[in-house]
C-alpha cells in the first residue's frame, strides 16, 4: 500500500470496508460453477453488502430467487468472453437475462469490428442492447478488453460506448491476456469524464488494488475475490 499516492476517496476505502463492498460485483464466472457455489456466492453479497453479484447467465434466475428481497443486483454476462457473437445473438442473452431477474449486464464489444475500423456496426449494437436493457429497466457495462486495444482504439471504444448510451466501460472480461490497470482506467475515466461509470475489473485481488483503480477513476470494482478484499478491510470473517 505504500507504493500508491491515495486521493482522499481512496484513502477513506482503505479504512472502511462498507465502502469498497458497495462498489464490488462479487463476481462467479467460473464455468465450474455450480449451484451451491452460487448461492454461496448470494450469501456472501447479502452479508458484506456487495453491490451485485455477477454470474454467468444460466444462474441468473437463481441468483435471482436468492437475492429477492435484498438491496444486492443480480448481474451477468453478454458475448461472454470473446465479443465476437451476432448482435442478434447478444440481444437475445441480454433480453432473457432481463427477463430472468438481471438488472447489470456486462457486454463484450465486438473488438475484431473495433479493430477494423468499423463503427457503425460496434455502435449501433451497443445502442441496441442499451436500448433494449433500458426497456427493462437493466443497465449495460461494455467490456472493451483493453489488453487487445492500442491507446486509440481504447479512446475510440469507450467514445463509441458513451455516444450509443452505455451505462459503463469496463476494462475487462478477467480471461483475456491481462486485467485492469490504473493507467486504461484514467484513459477510460478521461473519454467519458462524469457521463457515465467505469468498471475496473480482471486481476483485482487486493484492497490496494481496490484503491488505485477508484483514485484512478473507476466507480465499480468487478472481482472475484470480493471476500479477501473486505475481510483484509475489516469485515467480519464467518457469515452470521
């Protein structure tokens, strides 16, 4: 922790573990998964008081039925992990995921079309799908997967996001090459400035870690090492 220069909304996450829980997708995106392991998984966020939990989207209607009731969002994945799916395809996950009880929906953009040059197909999908997860009242994150982008086309994603009325840029699916960094969270933050939130995620294992990526200007902190994070701030150990 010495090695990172906190701001002030950094250094008050370090002392305060109800803070960095609310800005934690407790995230199970292991296809090993199983059904104990997501409601396990539900406990956890109901008890720490994470802001979601984030499964693959076979478990969306069991998260759920377990979260029912609790301030917890149930929260899954769309073109996971590659981006490289029909718009068709994606609108059809995202719509049965609403309708399955999610309310935060992490889209993988299409980075082949980033790459080559073609907007307007990596727009108007990303308009489409937040268009019809506004309808259902669900929101979209748009994972750009910065570690297969240069600085431009990163500048260049989250732009396109932002005009088509995402909700989000995210760094990071967490199975590409790498996670998120400080330095493609503050380019992201940079592009998008206060109109929409930014998603550090993939590789944040640490409240350190938690800390860099909000001082750098992420609103939301995807990991799956939710737990270890909390308890090393202080939360209690064993679920009541």
């Amino acid at each position: 922790m010495n090695s990172l220069v906190l701001g002030p909304e950094s250094s008050a996450l370090l002392q305060d573990w109800h803070s960095a829980a609310s800005l934690i997708d407790h995230t199970l995106l292991n296809p090993a998964a199983t059904s104990q392991d997501v409601i396990r998984f539900c406990a956890e966020a109901k008890f720490y008081g994470f802001y979601s939990v984030m499964v693959n989207p076979v478990w969306v209607a069991l998260a759920a039925s377990q979260l029912h009731g609790f301030p917890v969002k149930v929260g899954t994945v769309v073109g996971f992990p590659l981006g490289a799916n029909l718009t068709t395809t994606k609108l059809a996950e995202a719509e049965t995921a609403s309708q399955n009880g999610a309310h935060d929906l992490d889209t993988v953009i299409n980075v082949g079309a980033l790459k080559s040059g073609d907007r307007v197909l990596v727009q108007t999908e990303i308009r489409s799908l937040a268009q019809m997860a506004h309808e259902h009242g669900s929101i979209i994150k748009v994972i750009i997967e910065t570690a297969l982008l240069t600085e431009k086309e990163k500048i260049l994603a989250c732009a396109l996001a932002a005009e088509a009325g995402a909700d989000f840029v995210k760094t990071s699916t967490g199975f590409g090459p790498s996670g998120a960094t400080a330095a493609d969270v503050a380019i992201m933050r940079g592009v998008v400035g206060t109109a929409i939130g930014v998603k550090a995620a993939g590789g944040i294992r640490t409240a350190a870690q938690v800390a860099e990526m909000v001082e750098a200007g992420a609103n939301r902190i995807g990991a799956s090492a939710s737990v270890a994070i909390v308890r090393e701030l202080g939360a209690p150990s064993d679920l009541l």
